[in-house]
C-alpha cells in the first residue's frame, strides 16, 4: 500500500519557557517525524503527535488558528510551545513521511 505524502511541514516554537532550563523563547525545530537534535524526548513526545495531525492537514479541536496550536511540556512548569504548519514546497527533499 503507498502511503499519501505529506502536504506540510511543521515547526515546533518554545512561546513561553517556563522553568525549563534547556531552551530559550523563540527556539525553533523541525518536526520531520524523527527527534530533531536538542530537543528532549519528553517534549518530542508530546509535540510530534499533534505534528503529525498538522502535517497531513487535519483540523484539531485545540488549534488557535487554521495552521498553529499550542501544546504544553509533559513537566506541570515547562515550556508551552507553537506548533505551526506550512505548505511544502515541490523542491523540498526532507522526507515525506
């Protein structure tokens, strides 16, 4: 069976840092369907299951817009994050999960 390519691609953006001592506002990463480096586990882990909603065009209950969302770090103080999709352009050769 061949799967449907994905239509977007999707950024992860820490909004508010909470008392997370590894990022910074403003820290920006790709969600490809692999653990982009730097990001912790426990945050991929939350972040890439909506990511993966957002990259095949689905529309979540959640989102606070019609391409973003913001989801919240496992850790209760933790960072809360900006997920944002975007056309992929034909040129692109990140997989395509």
């Amino acid at each position: 069976m061949k799967c449907k390519s994905s239509s977007f691609k999707v950024f992860a953006t820490v909004v508010k840092k909470g008392t997370c001592n590894y990022y910074k506002e403003g820290d920006t990463f790709p969600l490809t369907g692999f653990t982009p480096k730097g990001l912790c586990d426990s945050a991929y882990a939350v972040l890439s299951r909506d990511a993966l909603a957002l990259r095949y065009g689905a529309k979540l209950p959640w989102q606070t817009s019609e391409h973003t969302l913001l989801t919240h770090c496992p850790d209760p103080t933790g960072a809360v994050w900006e997920l944002k999709r975007v056309p992929r352009e034909t040129t692109d050769t990140e997989p395509m999960h």
